[in-house]
C-alpha cells in the first residue's frame, strides 16, 4: 500500500547518509578518534585508520578512508 503522506514520499527522495571531509586531530586508542569539522567543530567518531594529522571521510560517524590534502580555491563573487 503506498502512503499518502507527502512528506514520507519526500523525505524517501533525499539520502539517507551524511558524509564529511574532516582533520583528524587524534586517535584515542579506544576504537574512536577526535576530528574536527570544516566549521571548526570537534567531534568524536568511530575509527582509527586514519593517523592524526591527515584529512579523512566520515560516513555515519565512522572514519570510512584518508583523502589527499589537495588545495582549495574559494573565488569571491
């Protein structure tokens, strides 16, 4: 049976996941690691794969892989 509720049929249209780019500041030794945002928030995550000191993808709060530390141009309009 399909809904008639429209925003169930909405929100199935978006994804489900949230992925970040992240510093990883340190690992904790207990399966987790300190990470910070690209707003400059602090987090905790699930991982130690990554070492401190290089740039991760979170994915549902898990350290998923290490990304290159490529340059960023910002163009101001």
């Amino acid at each position: 049976m399909a809904t008639t509720n429209i925003w169930k049929r909405f929100s199935s249209l978006l994804p489900s996941h949230s992925r970040s780019v992240v510093n990883i500041l340190s690992n904790n030794g207990n399966g987790t690691s300190t990470v910070q945002m690209r707003d400059g928030s602090i987090a905790i995550v699930n991982g130690e794969t990554v070492p401190a000191g290089n740039r991760a993808i979170v994915e549902h709060g898990d350290v998923k892989t290490m990304t290159p530390d490529l340059p960023f141009f910002r163009r101001s309009v």
